[in-house]
C-alpha cells in the first residue's frame, strides 16, 4: 500500500512539473556566425501576423537587395478575403526590416511594387551602408501579441504621445471613454458572431498547434502558450486535444468568455485608419501597428490586436458611424500597463525556410 502510494505522489509530482511548461521554444536563436543579411531577415520574421500565417517569402541578391513577396498560400480565405491583413502583415516584416537594417548599419531604399498582385512582389528593399541608428534590436526580440488580462488605468497622456506619432491616421480611445466602451461592446459582439461562423472556425482550427510536435514540423500558427492555456491546462490540452476541438462548442465559448474579459481588462484601444483599402494603406498601416506595439514593449504596455469588428463589416460600419471616422478602420487592438511583460512564445519560421540566398 505504502509503494502504491509512493507510486501516485511520483506520478503527481511528474505531471506538476510538465503542466508548468508552456511547450517547446518559440523560436531558434539567430546563429553566432549569421552574416548581415540573415540577421536583417531574422529580425522582420519576428513581425506579426494573423494567426501567426507569416505570409511571406524572400528573396537575397547578393548583399545590397531584398525582395519581399506575399505568400498567398497562406492567406485567411475566410476572415480576410480582400488579403488585408495579409498585407498589414507584410508591412510588419518591413517595419522590422527597416528598423534592423539601421540598427546594423545600413540605410534602406524601399520601393514598393503595386503589381503585386499580379506578381506577388510587395516591395525591393536596397541597402547602402550607413552609421547605425541606435536602435534596439532586443526590442524587436521582446515584442509579442498579448492575450491576458490588463490593468484597466488609462494610459498617461505622455506615453500615448509615445505610442501614437502619427494621430492623423491613429486614433486613441481611453477604456474610461464611452467611445473606449462602445469598441470593447463592439469587439466582443463581433468577435461572438465570428464565433457562430463554422468557416471561420475551421479555418482557425487549421491554424492551431497544440502538440509539442505540430510546432515543431510547422514553426508557425497558434499555440496553447500563443493563447496563454498554460499550467495544468496548457499539459492537457498540449498532450490530449486535436486541433479540430476547437471547432467544439466548448472551446468556442470558452473563447468568449476569455475575450470578454479581455475586452473589459484594458487601458484603451487603438484604431488605426487608412486612406482606402489599397495595398499600400494596408502596408503602411502594418508598419504602424508594428511601431507602436515596438513602443508598447519598450513601455512596459501589452498589446493585443483584436480586429473582429473589421474583419465582420456590419460592425466595421457600425464603427465608422460611431467614432465618425473620415477614413476606413483597417486595424484595432488594445493596450494595457502590466506588471511583467512575458517573453514571446509564437514560433517562427527558420530564415532558410522563408528566404532564398542569390549570391
């Protein structure tokens, strides 16, 4: 009786101390020995993206030009048919891009290509040494999406200003604020009726990656730790679940539940506009996105893009009317002050994978 019992504690003492793991490692360090132009691609693949597809491919001429294609792929037929947040995604990888080079010391000349579609090219990035600008790139390394609970103080005026450089194309709205309150009743309606949707759904489901081993073969989408289940719950859920339980209607309304928290845990959101729904707006406003989510890290502030409301347009519209905005909502997400900023859990593709060398 007494071994049985020993037995049990072993087994408990084992399964404590696997349920604390979140899973594997986000990513693989950048090597030692990387050249230039691996760090630079290294860098942009840390952007974000919609349910972390990481739409994109890249080609390297030499050591002076990139040439960064949309990957179509890996577009989300579904919550984006027009493939706009496919393209604020790449506007993300440019940001990172961007700021990369100048940190090791090279200035960018970026042309981007309005024939993408046709060709799949999003932009020619030529680089011309320079003196670095300082940046941080343990900045771009730290950042991540975040899906918990913040704290619900408005954001000081004086960090907004750190955030929002550009107001005329990105509007604030404080938690505190009925306009504030009305997108948090907004994204949580639209995210519950995206949740009916059993397309969606699926197309979600494809993209998820419980098991230790789906990271490992795919390095992208969503992952338990992505979706913050860890604990005793990310263990089971890791080791037991099939990415098509979350097409479930337990797992569905579980999602509500933790959104809806989300949306009533928040310092403010942001909504970020654009001019029209052209590819160059969406670029631009993915580099937005990717610059204040940037400042959010070095501020100690989550951030969680949450564009349900654009994604379903009959609230799209609703928004529009409400916040009477000029130009067309092309990206949301909220902020918040937390007390520990977390690593970044999202996997990545490995540089070699998403990019071909021409020497």
């Amino acid at each position: 009786m007494m071994n049985m019992v020993r037995f049990l504690l072993m087994i408990g003492e084992i399964f404590m101390l696997f349920s604390c793991k979140t899973g594997i490692e986000a990513r693989s360090p950048l090597s030692g020995d990387a050249d230039d132009m691996h760090k630079i691609i290294y860098y942009a693949t840390l952007a974000g993206s919609s349910h972390n597809t990481q739409p994109w491919k890249v080609e390297v001429r030499g050591d002076r030009e990139i040439r960064l294609f949309a990957d179509t792929a890996r577009v989300l037929n579904v919550v984006d048919p027009t493939k706009r947040e496919l393209y604020i995604s790449l506007g993300a990888f440019i940001e990172n891009l961007d700021l990369a080079a100048g940190s090791l010391g090279y200035k960018t000349d970026i042309e981007l290509t309005p024939t993408a579609e046709s060709t799949n090219c999003v932009a020619v990035v030529t680089l011309k040494r320079a003196h670095s600008s300082g940046f941080d790139l343990r900045l771009i390394s730290a950042r991540r999406t975040l899906r918990l609970p913040f704290h619900t103080a408005d954001i000081r005026a004086e960090e907004v200003k750190k955030i929002v450089t550009d107001d005329s194309q990105t509007g604030f709205y404080a938690t505190s604020t009925p306009q504030g309150r009305f997108i948090a009743e907004q994204t949580l309606s639209a995210y519950r009726q995206q949740a009916q949707n059993r397309a969606a759904q699926a197309e979600f489901a494809r993209w998820v990656r419980f098991s230790d081993r789906d990271i490992r073969l795919r390095q992208d989408g969503i992952t338990t730790a992505g979706m913050e289940i860890n604990g005793i719950k990310g263990f089971v859920v890791r080791n037991f679940f099939k990415p098509a339980d979350a097409e479930k209607s337990k797992f569905v309304q579980a999602g509500i539940q933790t959104t809806e928290k989300q949306v009533r845990n928040c310092g403010g959101w942001l909504v970020l506009t654009g001019v029209d729904n052209s590819m160059q707006s969406w670029l631009d406003a993915g580099r937005r996105y990717q610059r204040m989510n940037i400042a959010c890290t070095a501020l100690r502030i989550g951030f969680h893009p949450m564009n349900q409301l654009v994604e379903e347009e009959n609230y799209k519209q609703v928004m529009h009317e409400k916040l009477r905005l000029k130009n067309e909502i092309l990206f949301v997400a909220r902020i918040g002050y937390m007390i520990e900023m977390p690593a970044p859990v999202s996997p990545r593709r490995s540089v070699d994978s998403v990019a071909v060398f021409y020497r």
